[in-house]
C-alpha cells in the first residue's frame, strides 16, 4: 500500500530543462509530484532540439538554480553527460551515474537514489542494470519500455513506465480512465512519463492540465514522487 491507499499516481520526466518550470506549476497547482531526471554535467547549457519540424528549446538550469527549482519533487539522475549506457564498459557507466548521482545530491541537499535511463530506443540491458545495482547508490532506474500495467514490480533497476506521456497519448487517457474508476484489490502505480520540451512541439500543455484536472483530487489515490511511491520513503 502507499501511505494507506492502494492506487498511486506519479510522474518522471527526464533530461532537466527550463520548461520544467513550468510543468512544475500544474503540478503544485492539483497537487502532484514528479521526478525530474537531471545530467549534473550538462547543466547550464543552451541549446535547441528539432522535432516533428517544430524547433523547442532544450536549455539546462544552472546548478545554482536547481535546489529551488525542483522543492517539492524528487531530484534524480540521468547520467553526467547523457551517453548510451549500452555501448560503454562498466567502469564508465558506474562513473557516469554515480559521479552524476553525488554531484545531484550535492545540489539537491539531499541523498540522490533514483535515475532513468538517458537516449532512446536499446537504453539498458541486464548488465548495464546489474553494474548499476552493485556499484552505484541508485535504488531505482527507470526504462523507456511502457508496460501499460499498474502492476507493483519487483525489478527496480529496469522499472517499466506505465505509459510516454508524447508518443502515447490517446493511451494515456485511456488509462487514466481504468486507473481511475477500477476497483483495486492489490496495489497499482499509474507512472507517467515523458520531457517537458515535448509539451511545446504540439502545445500540448492545455491538454496535459486538463488531464491533471481530472486524475486530482481522489481520496483513494497518493500523489506522490518515484521515490515515495517505489521505495515507500
């Protein structure tokens, strides 16, 4: 159970950028928490991304700016400088998330024990979450793969999102819908996740704050980060 109640909903967003500001108002508007998955070393950066012909700026915070940003949610990691944790050997993967892991938790004021998996398509495999589980300080390590379930997992280190908020997004609503009015005679976690630039490529963010509009507010659900819910901390 999460804090006395079955169902839990939460939210994780990778790669630390400005329009994670944003998305953090709608939060605390209904609410809710998120994990925000950060690259320590990336930090401060300019830049741009090209998406569906749709520029959307992808600028990093500061480091000075992160601690203040974030209060409230769960500051995670996500690699210092995003590389495809596969084709690396395992010293550099362990240096990669635990350096970023204790730059994080310098920053944030507090320990650091989460992360998601940087890049798309083939981000992790058994070895890279093995190292990672025996040589890091990390309890948890999202995937990129949606189960599309609200089942517990007993795998943390290739924990499976329920659903990708962009590329999924007529399924998310759909079950938004079961999470919300099927009875739950086992625990179930309804894990959202996505970037918060994404919101800009279609304008999403009208949609998405409808959306949080309707998963708020029910007495039997926790609101509450990755790691409130996974860990039960």
């Amino acid at each position: 159970m999460f804090h006395g109640k079955m169902k839990a909903l939460t939210f994780s967003y990778d790669d630390g950028v400005t329009q994670d500001q944003r998305l953090i108002s709608l939060l605390n508007h209904y609410g809710m928490k998120a994990t925000f998955n950060l690259n320590s070393g990336l930090l401060g950066n300019p830049g741009s991304l090209l998406r569906e012909n749709v520029t959307v700026a992808h600028v990093k915070p500061r480091p000075c700016e992160i601690a203040g940003i974030y209060k409230g949610h769960e500051i995670a990691a996500h690699t210092l400088t995003h590389p495809l944790l596969p084709k690396l050997p395992d010293e550099e993967v362990i240096r990669q998330v635990e350096e970023d892991r204790l730059a994080l938790s310098d920053l944030a004021g507090y320990e650091v024990v989460g992360m998601a998996y940087p890049g798309g398509g083939i981000n992790f495999d058994r070895r890279v979450a093995d190292v990672i589980k025996k040589h890091t300080g990390i309890r948890y390590a999202r995937t990129t793969v949606s189960s599309f379930a609200f089942d517990k997992q007993t795998d943390l280190h290739q924990f499976k999102p329920t659903v990708y908020h962009h590329a999924e997004w007529k399924r998310m609503e759909e079950m938004a819908d079961r999470f919300l009015n099927e009875p739950a005679d086992s625990p179930r976690i309804f894990y959202i996740w996505g970037h918060a630039y994404e919101f800009d490529i279609r304008n999403e963010w009208d949609a998405f704050e409808k959306l949080l509009a309707r998963l708020a507010g029910h007495s039997d659900v926790f609101y509450g980060t990755n790691r409130e819910i996974l860990l039960n901390e």
